[in-house]
C-alpha cells in the first residue's frame, strides 16, 4: 500500500492563506492525497481556493451546509474510489500542523478498526470560550456516553477507509456531526484512540465559524429535549405528590410519603415514556418490549427514588417537598443515561 492511497481531508469556510501555507507543507512533506472541501465560501475566497488547487483536489458545495455535510461530501468521494488507506481530517484555519496530520495518518495502520483523536492539552492560556466549551462538551459527554474523553471538540481525527459506512451513517451536517460520530463509535464498539497533539490557538480562536448557541443545542439536542421531557413529566410528578399527600396526611393514613411518591410516579412515568419513545430518542422499536424496558428501569429508580426521599425526611428532617426536588435532580442523568444505553438502545 503505497502512500497515495492515505488522504488527508480539510473542510474549508472562508479560508485565508493558512490553508495554502498547510497545504504547501504537506505536499512536500507526504504524498498523501489533499481534498478540500469548499462548503460554500463567498467569493472573496475565490483566489484561495484557485491557490489550493496547485496543491488538491476541491470539492465545492453551491451553498454553506456545514462541517458534518463537507466531510461527508469527502467521504463519498473517496469510497467511490474503492481504494484502502487512511484518512485523516483536518481544520483549514491553521490550529493543526502538519507534523500533527502525519503523525495520525503513521498511526491509523496500528489499529485498523478504530477511531483516532488528536488531543490537545488544555493548559496554560486559552481564550475563555475554548476552556468553558471544553470542560462542558467533556464532562456532558462522559454523563451520557459513559466514556471519559480529554478532548471531545478536537477537528484532527484519523481513520481506516473501512470506518466510512459507520461515518456516513451518523446524523447530522454541521458541528453536532463530529460530537455524533463519538456517540454513534461508543453504541457500536469503535475503539477511540487519543494521541497528543500541540494545542494551538490563534488570535483567541477568532477565526473559528462555531457559533455558541446555535451549534451547542445542535450538539444537545437530545439532552435538551430529555431536560423539556424531565421537566414536563416532573411537574406533573411534583405536583400530583404534593396533592396525594396532603390528602394521605390528613386521613393520618401510614407511611404518606411512600403512598404519594408511588402513585404520583406511576401517572408521571407513564407520561414521560411516551414523550421520550416519540419525541426525544424517536425509538421504533415495539412499544411492548420496549415499555417492558422501561417499567423495569422506571420500578428500579422508583425503589432508589423511594428509598433516599424516606431518608432525607425521616432522618435528616428535610421537608417532603424539598426532599422530592433534591431526590429527582440527582437521578435526572442517571435516568437519562439509563434509558439512552437500555431502554432506547438503537440496533444497527
């Protein structure tokens, strides 16, 4: 296998003379074959991309789709080839090296089958945005993944062309792709592999097209959407348990909180199935095995549920409407977690 049948792929946005400068390195320093994926940059990038073209093969969309569409666009391109051989993925805005890209590109034949990250270390000065973005994507992704990752918003990642059906398979066309390929590479048992690369930020990482709101609810969506779920099927929860109690304490009927948390659990959880099979994880799976699942979840947390709301109030004197609060905000992402991984799986 010779080293033209290794590609390196760059999406490009408005790109300036950065991109060439990485491109004339790695055509002298590799024999990699350069694909850069113009996703609909105005005109004012024109003499750019004509400046690429010495150097790689451009793929042009008429309009800006987004990061997740653009490498898609290069993996199409390159599985119709049908030729074996890395691939690496790039940034076009100069925060990767070119001594990073080969370094990936050496390391995808040491496992075939797995995904490779390139991971910077978050040290020293970085702009404010980079550090809280990070932390959040990191710790949010181990919650619902399960899978601790140092870097999960890293653009550098290399692969054999064998990974490309499980690629294009995953959802999404601009930023949330690259946090759904990790998702989508933990449920089906791709390795990922992390290999440290410099961590290089230019101009407070000005040039970067992430826009923070927008592209983080894209990430999240499913989070957001399980939080509206939650939240919908906790009122409804918090409110029929405040209900049923007043009425079980002045009957004087034993053990109130236990009857209350009960019933008011069985109405909410019934509601909360329903919205997560349809709207949040949009599982098609049959609803009597699935529902089977998730009563044996659901009966689960209720016992634990059950369990820590009689400690708080009967040994630590809290009140029971506050004790419910606490109890049902620390089980809301082992909930999430919980039914994403076993009740909602996705077969593939």
């Amino acid at each position: 296998m010779t080293a033209r049948n290794h590609t390196i792929v760059i999406p490009a946005y408005e790109p300036d003379d950065r991109m060439i400068a990485l491109l004339q390195e790695l055509n002298e320093k590799s024999a990699a074959r350069l694909i850069v994926v113009n996703d609909g940059s105005s005109k004012e990038s024109d003499s750019v991309f004509r400046k690429a073209e010495d150097y790689a093969r451009i793929l042009t969309h008429d309009k800006n789709y987004g990061k997740g569409k653009a490498i898609k666009t290069a993996l199409n391109f390159i599985q119709k080839d049908g030729e074996e051989g890395g691939i690496v993925l790039a940034d076009a805005d100069g925060q990767h090296v070119a001594e990073d890209i080969l370094l990936l590109l050496d390391k995808i034949f040491e496992n075939k089958s797995a995904l490779l990250l390139g991971i910077r270390n978050f040290t020293g000065k970085l702009p404010l945005r980079s550090r809280i973005g990070n932390q959040f994507t990191k710790v949010t992704f181990r919650l619902i993944s399960g899978k601790g990752l140092k870097d999960t918003q890293t653009g550098l990642r290399a692969f054999h062309t064998s990974l490309i059906p499980v690629l294009l398979s995953v959802p999404g066309d601009r930023y949330e792709y690259e946090t759904n390929v990790l998702f989508q590479c933990v449920e089906e048992g791709v390795e990922i592999v992390e290999v440290p690369i410099q961590t290089i930020y230019l101009d407070g990482n000005a040039s970067s097209h992430f826009r923070i709101i927008q592209d983080s609810i894209r990430i999240y969506r499913n989070m957001f959407r399980f939080a509206s779920s939650s939240l919908i099927s906790f009122c409804l929860d918090y409110i029929l348990y405040g209900i049923v109690l007043s009425v079980t304490t002045l009957q004087g009927i034993p053990s109130a909180e236990i009857v209350s948390n009960i019933t008011a659990r069985v109405v909410s959880a019934s509601m909360n199935f329903y919205l997560n099979k349809r709207f949040v994880f949009r599982h098609q799976g049959g609803l009597f095995q699935t529902g089977f699942r998730y009563a044996i979840l659901a009966l689960s947390l209720l016992c634990v549920n059950t369990v820590i709301l009689v400690w708080l109030v009967e040994e630590k004197g809290f009140h029971g409407m506050t004790a419910k609060a606490m109890v049902e905000l620390f089980l809301f992402f082992l909930s999430f977690l919980l039914q994403k991984r076993m009740v909602f799986k996705k077969k593939h």
